[in-house]
C-alpha cells in the first residue's frame, strides 16, 4: 500500500515536472518526496522531544537527515533508462484514472503541507 502511495505521489510529482517542459522531471519526483518525507520525520521530532523531556541538540537534527541524504545520493545511481520505464509504467496505470486533477491537487497539498507543518514545529522548537 505505502509502495502505491509512494509511487503515485512521484508520478503526479513527475508528470507535473514534466508539463513544465524541464528536462530532469524523472529526478525532480524522487527530491521532492524525499525533502516531504525528511520535513514529517522532523515534524515528529520536536513532539516526541516535548514528551520525552529531552532536548533536541543539532547533531540530532544531522543524524535524521542522514538516511535522506542516502537517498538523495542513491537517485544519483538510478539509471536513467530505469527511471523512464518506472515512470512510463506509472504514466499506462494512471493515465487515464477518474478525477486526475483533484488527485494531483491533493498531492501538491500533501508536499505543501509537510513544508507548513515542518515550519510550524521549528517555531515551536525555538519557542520553547
């Protein structure tokens, strides 16, 4: 289920991307997700700090942005012929789906959201 969640996601990311007419829309849905999912771990972090009591130090910070920037560095690795035929498959499932237009809205809502939310809780870090 988190696969197709994922995989819709960097479609509608992607083909975004590519209706933009930039040539690096295959790369643009994997950092983007990627930045979404480092800005909800963050999130969760400064919450968890407040109920555990414990203070959050900036080398924490530096460590849970380390699997992320793995993964950065891992689509660097991807080939680009790999990438096209994800994405092509991706593109014959989704194509023609009921509703293309709310399903993206939703998605740039999502990415937008997780942004909100990360600076929502770097406030609360500071301020407290």
């Amino acid at each position: 289920m988190m696969k197709t969640l994922f995989y819709y996601c960097y479609y509608r990311i992607a083909q975004a991307y590519r209706s933009f007419n930039d040539w690096d829309f295959l790369d643009w849905g994997y950092y983007i997700l990627y930045t979404s999912f480092m800005f909800i771990s963050y999130s969760l972090a400064v919450p968890i700090s407040y109920v555990l009591n414990r203070e959050l130090t900036k080398s924490a910070f530096v460590l849970m942005a380390i699997p992320f920037i793995l993964l950065y560095v891992r689509t660097f690795f991807i080939s680009e012929k790999h990438k096209m035929e994800l994405f092509n498959k991706l593109e014959k499932r989704y194509k023609n789906e009921p509703h293309r237009k709310r399903n993206g809205w939703l998605v740039a809502i999502f990415v937008l959201g997780t942004f909100v939310l990360f600076n929502l809780m770097c406030i609360l870090f500071v301020l407290k």
